[in-house]
C-alpha cells in the first residue's frame, strides 16, 4: 500500500523458506503484488498457492486476483476466473468489476455483471 512491494515480496520469499503459507499470509502476498501492479508475477504467485502449497482458493484469494487483473485491463482473463471460481462474489468485488470496466468503456461486459 506504501509503494514498497517489491521489498514486501523479497521478504515474504524469505519467511516462505521452509515454512508453509496459510490463507492469511498468502491473501497477504496477492495483495502486495496487486499494489505493486506486478500482474505476471501475481498470477505465478497464485498458480503456486494452488498448486506448490495446495492452499483452496477462498474468496479473497479470487478476489485480489480479480483486482489486479481488472487494474490492467485484462477483462477477459477476470471474466474467465468470476466464472469459474466456485463462489459467488460479493457485492464490493461486483461494484469493482463495473467500475472497472467504466474505466475500461466495456458496456457490454458491464451489463453483463450487472444482471
């Protein structure tokens, strides 16, 4: 939040040495990517909470993920992972979906989310 997320990520690497995430601190570690604005980065650190630490996606995982990617525009990818994911988002997560996509001029998706 501070513009220090890279340096947050080199620290959480080191705590990670050895120690298993839980879904705090790994919510934590999307989030520092989210506000680096480190998109690929973000998406490998998800992949790995998944898959090398075998941590359930909980809605928060999904919905930092969603935020990063509509922060670049990367509307379709967001679309995919909504669809997908087995919960049902939160009236915060929809309003920033539809804002994004504001930002974005996406009318069509917009309309989309807001049905």
């Amino acid at each position: 939040m501070h513009g220090h997320g890279k340096d947050t990520l080199k620290h959480f690497e080191r705590m990670f040495e050895g120690v298993q995430p839980n879904d705090v601190t790994s919510v934590c570690v999307l989030l520092a990517h989210n506000h680096a604005g480190l998109v690929d980065e973000g998406m490998h650190c998800y992949a790995s909470i998944v898959t090398d630490y075998m941590i359930s996606a909980k809605l928060e995982h999904y919905t930092c993920m969603v935020d990063l990617l509509d922060r670049v525009g990367h509307l379709q990818e967001v679309e995919n992972m909504v669809m997908a994911m087995p919960y049902k988002p939160h009236v915060a997560a929809c309003m920033d979906l539809l804002n994004a996509r504001k930002i974005h001029g996406n009318v069509e998706m917009a309309e989309c989310i807001a049905k």
